[in-house]
C-alpha cells in the first residue's frame, strides 16, 4: 500500500493518495470503494464493509441529517428539486417536504430553488439553510410548519444559504455562496457584495464571520468549539480552511488545513464540499474522488472513493453508520460500533 505520510502541522496536500481497497460496492454502478489509507481507519470501518445504496433517482442529492426522533430517519435534501425526501429502514423513502425551499421559484432568478444544508436545533427543531428562500428556516418536525429565523445581512437578503450548523450555545454557523441563483455572482438578484460565512443567535442580527472567500460552501466546528472549519469549493483553490477562535467565538488566525488542488487537476470528480465532525474530532468532508476522512490535523486516514462527485454525509444511528448523499443517490456505510468514544 503506498501512502503519503503527513506531520501534524503540516497542509495535507491530496495528491496521488492511494490505499487498499477494503471492499467495493456489490453493484458497482457506479463503483464505490473503501480505501485505508492509513492503519488508523480499520478502528472506524471494519474491512468487508459493503456500501449499500438506499435512495436513486435524485436530481442532486445533498444535506443529510439523521433524525433520532421516532425510531430514528434519515433526511436528504434535493436542491434543483426542491424536495426534502425522509429515508428509513422500514418505510423506504418518501417525501417530506414539497416545495422544501421557495414555495413558486422563478427559475431565471433561482437556480436550485431548494433547501440544502440541514440541521437539529437544541430544541430538536429542523434547521435549513434555504436556498432557494435566500433564508435561515427552522420548521416544526411534527407540523412541517416554517419559521424564517434570518434572511438579511445589513438589510441585504443573503445569496443562497447553502450549510448550516448550531453551536452548543444554539448560535447557528452557516455559509452563503451563491450557487442557488441563476448566474452566481453574475446574477442582478445578488445583493450583497460577499460570499460569506456568518453567525447568527436568536434576537440578533447576522454576523459576518468571513467576507472574502469566493465560494464557502460546508461547515462544522471542533468538538471543543475552538476551531472552525469552512470548505471552499473554488475549482481553481479547492480547499478546506481551519479558523482558531476566541473566547468570543469569532476567528483569530486561520490556515488552509487541507488543499484538494491536486486531485481537483488529476480530473477526481466532486470538490470540497459538506462535512461533519465526530466527537473524537475525525473529520469527514467532500473531496475530489469521494468522501474523506481526516485527522483534526489534515492528515487523511481513509477514503469513501466514488466515481461521481460526493456532496455531503452524516453521521446516523448513534455513530453507528455514515450515510453518503453522492450525486443522484446517498450511500449507507456500518461504522464500527462505539468508534467514538
């Protein structure tokens, strides 16, 4: 097996990263593989794992959140769409929320008019970055009934809010580029000035965190809440960005943890896109080729390597299982149980 061997401090530069296969996907259509790229993910996915495939037939499939509610469910979004679809052992898939983002979408204006990025508040409510309702949502699990929470910065409706995440303090961290608008930046709809990354907590206004990247896109925070993690989807510089924070939670230096340039150029399909963070602070994000898992310090340990381009996961069932919206489907993957801890 070769392997890249990366120093704790070091930017992770993803080139020419290749593993063994632990197990492929029985159907291989298109193929999904496993890949150990270090010893250390044999304690997160058990070798002889299969991927199995548990929705089809989806525009774009992205924004999965698992539910523990009601024996527990998985939620996807469909951007382009505008659909949340419901996936759960028993009953299969179905949809949950029709139209999911603006309710009668001009398609010369919007171009995903749908929810994306989705996300459980500490009160167990639905968060959705609403794409296509350029707005922060959060809707009754129960009711199905929406609530806009934030929609303007400085007056100025955000561009599409694509991923969403709630601190333990229930501030709620999203990103805002401008994929969901017909033209991106070229769009007249555009308002605002920046593709951003903002804060926001009830009975506030909007915080701009960071103005100048061109295209955040996913979002989490270290378990400890000290550190910051933004993907940028740029294709000329993919890559995924570490900010240290303060005691008032807002960014004190930053540095580009991980770079994807290199595999973006060898033609890997995807870019760095959604991720999440496990409580031992693994981080699994989007990349070119797949899904990937990282230590807090960049350096990879594993790969979900897929022939089309991977937009988000999740983690399910108690840590249990990682679940993988990749392209027109979402993936379920067993993890090894209590990896976690």
């Amino acid at each position: 097996m070769a392997t890249e061997t990366l120093r704790p401090g070091r930017r992770a530069v993803l080139a020419g990263l290749t593993g063994a296969a632990l197990t492929g996907f029985a159907d291989a259509s298109p193929p999904v593989e496993l890949r150990r790229l270090t010893p250390a993910f044999d304690r997160i996915v058990a070798p002889g794992t299969q991927v199995e495939v548990i929705a089809t037939g989806i525009q774009w499939a992205e924004g999965p959140l698992w539910v523990p509610q009601d024996g527990g469910y998985l939620l996807f979004s469909d951007p382009p769409a505008n659909i949340v679809r419901r996936w759960s052992r028993g009953g299969g898939v179905t949809t949950f929320l029709s139209p999911s983002g603006a309710p009668d979408p001009d398609r010369t204006v919007l171009r995903e008019p749908g929810a994306n990025g989705m996300a459980l508040d500490r009160g167990g409510g639905l968060l959705i970055a609403n794409s296509g309702g350029r707005s922060i949502d959060r809707v009754d699990l129960k009711t199905r009934r929406r609530t806009m929470l934030v929609g303007r910065y400085e007056g100025k409706r955000f561009n599409s809010p694509n991923d969403v995440h709630v601190a333990r303090d229930g501030a709620i961290w999203f990103t805002d580029p401008p994929y969901g608008l017909a033209g991106d930046d070229r769009s007249p709809a555009k308002e605002l000035g920046v593709n951003g990354v903002y804060r926001w907590r009830a009975g506030g206004e909007a915080v701009l965190v960071d103005g100048s990247l061109t295209r955040p896109n996913g979002i989490a925070l270290s378990p400890d809440e000290r550190r910051l993690y933004v993907a940028v989807s740029d294709a000329a510089d993919p890559r995924v960005i570490a900010y240290d924070l303060g005691r008032d939670g807002m960014p004190r230096a930053s540095r580009v943890l991980v770079s994807a340039k290199a595999w973006h150029e060898q033609g890997k399909p995807g870019l760095p896109d959604g991720m999440k963070v496990a409580r031992d602070g693994t981080l699994v994000c989007s990349m070119p080729g797949g899904i990937m898992f990282l230590t807090p310090e960049g350096e990879p340990i594993g790969l979900i390597e897929t022939s089309t381009p991977a937009a988000n996961a999740a983690f399910g069932e108690g840590g249990a299982a990682l679940y993988v919206t990749n392209n027109d489907r979402v993936l379920r993957i067993a993890l090894r149980p209590g990896w976690q801890r």
